[in-house]
C-alpha cells in the first residue's frame, strides 16, 4: 500500500486501501449515533455516495473540467 497526500486529501493505492480498523470505527459510530448501515440514508448509502463524487472529482480534475462542464485554467 502507498499513501500520500495531495490538496489536502489522502491518496491511498494498493491491496490495503480499506483499513479494517477505519471501518470498525465507522460502523461503531454510526451504530452509536443511531444511524442505519444499510437503507435510505444510511452508512453505506453515505460512503457510496461520497466515494463516487470523489472519484468523479478527480477525473474531472484530470481533464480540468469543473462540475458545471466549463474548463478551467491550464488547458485549452
């Protein structure tokens, strides 16, 4: 596994990219706030949700495209 840091977030690369332990905290912490795992609104709901937007980010981020389609600085 491989880890750095770019703007600000972690990049995380390899077999080891899900931390058990990462997880356990988070299914501890929703169960204890009483939110759901699975269903409408619940944890995984929220992580899919969040990990797409991210990985979507980045993509667009490649292409220096923003959300709204327009180009910004750097490529024409």
């Amino acid at each position: 596994m491989t880890s750095d840091t770019e703007a600000g977030k972690a990049v995380v690369s390899g077999a080891g990219a899900v931390d058990d332990g990462l997880v356990a905290e988070l299914v501890a912490r929703a169960q204890a706030g009483g939110v759901k795992l699975t269903g409408e609104g619940g944890l995984l709901q929220q992580l899919t949700k969040r990990v797409l937007e991210s990985a979507l980010e980045g993509e667009l981020q490649a292409f220096d495209i923003t959300f709204d389609g327009r180009r910004t600085a750097g490529r024409r």
